[in-house]
C-alpha cells in the first residue's frame, strides 16, 4: 500500500455515503480523505445529516463554491480543488472524482494528471437519467471517459452507460450503490410480531389506514409525484382504502398540496420532512414502496424501504430497478403510466399474502446490497489501480 492518501472528490457528504467511506477508510489503513466540493447546510439539518456528521471516521474537508455568471447561466467551480491535489506537497497517488458533469470535475481531472495520480470515475449515469443527450455532451464524456483509468459504476444500467461511452468493460466494477442495510434490516428485526403485526402497528402509530402506499424523497419535478398523485386519484374510486403517503419536501410542495385541496383527495397525506428515525416507523407502516422517477441515478430509498421489507413499485428510469427487482415488485415502463402504477399497488394492496411474500423477498435480495459489497467494488478499482495491493 502506497504511502500517499487516497483522495475521494465527491458533490457532497450525505448520511448514505458515511458508513461506506468508514468502511472504505478502514480498508485503506486510515488514507482515505474525502474532499466535498458542496456544502448545503440546510439540506443536511433538514435531514439530520449534523448528527450523522460526528460518526465520520475518515478525514474529510468541505471546499467553498464559487458561483459565476457566463451569459445569464449559474457556473459552479469549487476553486479549493487547486490546492488539494496542486499545492500540497503530498500528492495523493489515486483520485476518485464523482461525476463529470461540472467544471470543478474536469479540474479534478487535470490536474490529477498533472500531478501523475490515477483517476477513479464512480459514477451513476445511464440512459434514463443523462441529463443531455446531445453530440455535444456526449462527446464530452467520451473525452472525460477516455483519460479515466478505472471505473465504478452504481449499477448495470450505469456499467452499461459508460461502456457505450468508451469505457472498458474489464476495468468497471460495478458497486450496487446502497445504504447501511445491515444496520436497517437490524433495526426492523427488533420488532415484535410478524410481518402483518409489524406494518399495522405502526399504521396505527402514525394515524394511516390498513392500505398505506409509501413515497418518500424529494418533491421535485424529476421525481415525477404527480404521476403517483393521479393513481391516488384513481384509488379514491376503485379501492377508497388506500392511502398514499408523501414524506419528503422541494420545490413542488406548493403545488402538490394545491392539488390535493383542489381535487379533494383525502386520501393523500403530505407527511413533509422528517426526522429519519420517523421515516423508518413510514417504511415498517408501508404495505408497499412506490416510486415513479424519470430521471434518478439510483434512488437508495428503494434499497431503505427493502432493508425494512417492503414491496416495490418503480419506473424503469430508476437506475436500480434491473438490480432489485425479482419477484418483490414490479418495474413500470412509462414513469407517466399512472394507469398502471394504479394497477400493481391495488393487485398488492388486495393480497396480504403476496404483499407479505413480495416483502420478505425485498428483505433477502437486499441483504447482498450492503456496505461491504460496496466497499469491495470500490476498493477492487483502487487495487486495479495500483493503490493497494
């Protein structure tokens, strides 16, 4: 093992990512430094992110971001970029860079090799979710791509996104993005009583009916609520026992509580941010997950929601949904199809027993998606790459 730290340059520190570097970190004997080039404070207390903060065990730094205007559009640059692998005296001889969608990614990328370092690309783009798709960008990425000397990907769809963009196939270890699922699935083994005890224990905790259909995350155009708030309309008609709960915020909140008002729909309850203890009582209170995003990476409240065994509903424009799906829900092909969304939660909502089944599954296959195998693919492109051995 080189001598020189491993340097992880990130958008920004979230909860999800702190165990997974903590284990990454111990693999690495204490050299792993991650350089967040974002700090959102708001965002991080709204979610209780302060908190997850004191459980860091690597070394870490949050750069200042700089906002330029260039012909009325916002340009992003973290310029503590220069001094972290230009300046300091002890180069780190592998760099991960998250992304290559911004100016301060490509800087990371120059400069890495100015200063000799490998390069490491995690990323989680694949076709659903690229945000341009124009010969322009794509020849950006190809660029990008071409001067990377391994890869880690979220999932297959995002493997097969960079391999389309130039990438070779051998040097991609694919990570499964994911959460602390065996510290999930350890908090939802505690419970008393089985699965159906469980979900309407905490029904009746939280004030919801027997037939409670879940979503949490942001309420943002990209994550497409509106399409879940058209099947609820349905379900007010053909199954007026189901009730969808929102948990989350953005900046569609205005207009999904207006519509809510405006079409009567007692039925939805906008529960808006929560603590994330409270958001574990939503999951174990779900008779089914639902997710219908047409563009999200790789959405980990999926993984969250199986660790506590429930059954999934999500749009193929998911970037997981190839890599958790198997008889523990269902896959939709139009993220708009509120039609369908509408008919895959009534068939679960109407079968205890397949809900049930469906649940169970998504508590095993999950169990293979946990930090250790995270960090194995990651660390297997940092040993690829000549930083352990």
């Amino acid at each position: 093992m080189t001598d020189a730290p491993v340097l992880f340059v990130i958008n920004v520190i979230s909860h999800y990512q702190i165990p997974l570097f903590n284990q990454i970190n111990e693999e690495l004997k204490g050299k792993l430094k991650v350089v967040s080039v974002r700090d959102i404070p708001k965002q991080r207390k709204k979610l209780g992110w302060d908190f997850q903060l004191s459980a860091i065990q690597f070394e870490y730094k949050i750069l200042k971001e700089l906002s330029l205007k260039i012909r009325e559009r916002e340009i992003l640059f973290s310029p503590g970029i220069i001094s972290e692998l230009l300046l300091k005296k002890r180069a780190p001889k592998v760099v991960l860079v998250g992304g290559y969608y911004t100016i301060t990614s490509w800087m990371t990328l120059l400069l890495a090799k100015l200063r000799r370092a490998k390069v490491v690309l995690r990323s989680g783009t694949q076709k659903y979710s690229a945000i341009s798709k124009s010969s322009g960008n794509r020849f950006l990425k190809r660029c990008f791509i071409k001067h990377v000397d391994t890869f880690v990907a979220y999932g297959t769809l995002a493997r097969d996104y960079l391999t389309e963009h130039g990438a070779d196939p051998k040097k991609i270890w694919i990570e499964y993005d994911t959460v602390d699922v065996e510290a999930l699935q350890k908090r939802y083994s505690k419970e008393m009583g089985n699965y159906q005890q469980i979900r309407r224990r905490y029904q009746k905790k939280l004030g919801l009916n027997e037939s409670v259909i879940l979503f949490v995350g942001q309420f943002v155009k990209r994550k497409n609520v509106m399409t879940l708030i058209k099947m609820a309309a349905r379900l007010k008609k053909t199954f007026p026992k189901a009730q969808l709960v929102l948990v989350g915020s953005g900046e569609q909140s205005p207009l999904l509580e207006k519509t809510v008002i405006e079409r009567d729909l007692t039925n939805v309850i906008i529960a808006g941010p929560q603590p994330y203890e409270k958001v574990m009582e939503y999951y174990m209170g779900a008779n089914v997950f639902v997710i219908s995003s047409y563009l999200d990476p790789y959405p980990l409240v999926v993984n969250e929601a199986m660790s506590f065994a429930c059954p999934i509903i999500l749009s193929k424009n998911c970037g997981n949904s190839p890599d958790m799906i198997d008889s523990n829900g269902y896959i939709i092909e139009d993220p708009n199809d509120w039609q369908t969304f509408t008919e895959k939660a009534t068939s679960i909502l109407s079968d205890p027993y397949m809900a049930e089944a469906m649940g169970l599954r998504s508590f095993e296959i999950v169990a293979s998606y946990d930090i250790a195998n995270a960090a194995t693919a990651i660390c297997g492109a940092l040993k690829y790459s000549h930083v352990a051995e």
